[in-house]
C-alpha cells in the first residue's frame, strides 16, 4: 500500500535543479525536469561516492531519458527508472510522484505487519 506524503509547492523547485526532503527519515532528491516537463524524485544517495549529494546533481540526458550526474565522480541516474548508465547492475530507488493543488507529494510503500 502506498502513503503519500505532501514534500514543497511546485513553486519552490527550480527548473532543473535538485532539492533535498526527509520524507518518511530518507533522504529523496527532488528534481523539476523542463526537458520532459515532469517532476521526479529519486534517492539523495550515491552509492559511488557513498554520500547523500544527488539533489546537487546536474541534470541533462539523452534523447527523452533525462537523468542526473552525481556532483562526486558523474555516474548518470536515469531519473525515471533509477539505472545508471555507467553500470546497470545499480540501480536508485525511485519514489512515484503526484501534484495536488500545486503541491508535489511523495509515494512510499507501507510496511504491512504481519
């Protein structure tokens, strides 16, 4: 089961530009990508450079497939599916995400006890 959290208005992200939310105690890295006019929202953390830095990546990307370079050694995350392009064996989790009313929320899948 999903659960969505409400993270910023659409207006506090910059075009093209990352941001950083604790959303549910992890680290997400928001982008506003104009190339494809969506949002997208992936971990902050570079399994490379073992650190949470992605949010201050640059955004680019090849033909409809955008993605971010890290700020620490440039591997390339597809910000759709969370693969990197230098070694698809990594993979980013990727979070689903929704606008309401202007303001971006956040899916995170809800542990269920049993």
């Amino acid at each position: 089961m999903q659960n969505w959290q409400a993270v910023c208005s659409v207006t506090d992200l910059a075009p093209n530009v990352g941001v950083c939310a604790l959303v549910e105690g992890e680290q997400v890295a928001i982008f506003n990508c104009t190339r494809t006019q969506s949002i997208y929202a992936i971990s902050n953390y570079d399994p490379f450079g073992k650190a949470n830095v992605l949010s201050r990546g640059l955004i680019g990307g090849i033909g409809d497939q955008p993605h971010v370079a890290s700020p620490l050694y440039k591997q390339h995350f597809n910000l759709k599916t969370g693969v990197c392009l230098e070694d698809e064996s990594v993979v980013l989790k990727t979070y689903p995400v929704e606008i309401k009313d202007g303001v971006v929320h956040i899916a995170f899948l809800e542990e269920i006890a049993a």
